[in-house]
C-alpha cells in the first residue's frame, strides 16, 4: 500500500466514523446508516485486505443494524 492509499483510506475511516455517529443520534438512524454502509460498498472493495479497517466498520454499523431492527 502506497503512502497516498494509504492516507486516503485512514481519512474515508474518520469520514465514515463521524457519519456513523451522526447516524446514531440521528431521527432516522435505520435510513442513514443504511445510506453510509452503501456508500462503503461504492467507493472500496470491502473484500480488499488492504481495506480491513472499513470492512471491520462496515460489519460494526450492519451488527448496528440488526440490534436496532431488533428492538
């Protein structure tokens, strides 16, 4: 990986994780999360092993999800 990849990735993971907890506090948490793990799927290949630290919140925020559905 690249030192500019490499900078672009860590920036996507702030990016990412501010939205998600925007989304937590959000009246529509379902829809926006829904909104930022589509997002994810666009702009990386999440079965990338370079990517793994956005395949990890991408699995946080559909775990997320799932309790939210839930409950």
């Amino acid at each position: 990986m690249t030192h500019g990849e490499f900078v672009t990735l860590n920036k996507a993971l702030e990016v990412y994780v501010d939205r998600f907890k925007r989304a937590l506090k959000s009246n529509q948490p379902m829809r926006a999360m829904d909104l930022i793990c589509s997002d994810m799927r666009e702009a990386f290949d999440l079965k990338d092993p370079s990517n793994r630290e956005l395949s990890k919140l991408h699995q946080a925020i559909q775990l997320e999800m799932s309790i939210l559905e839930v409950a």
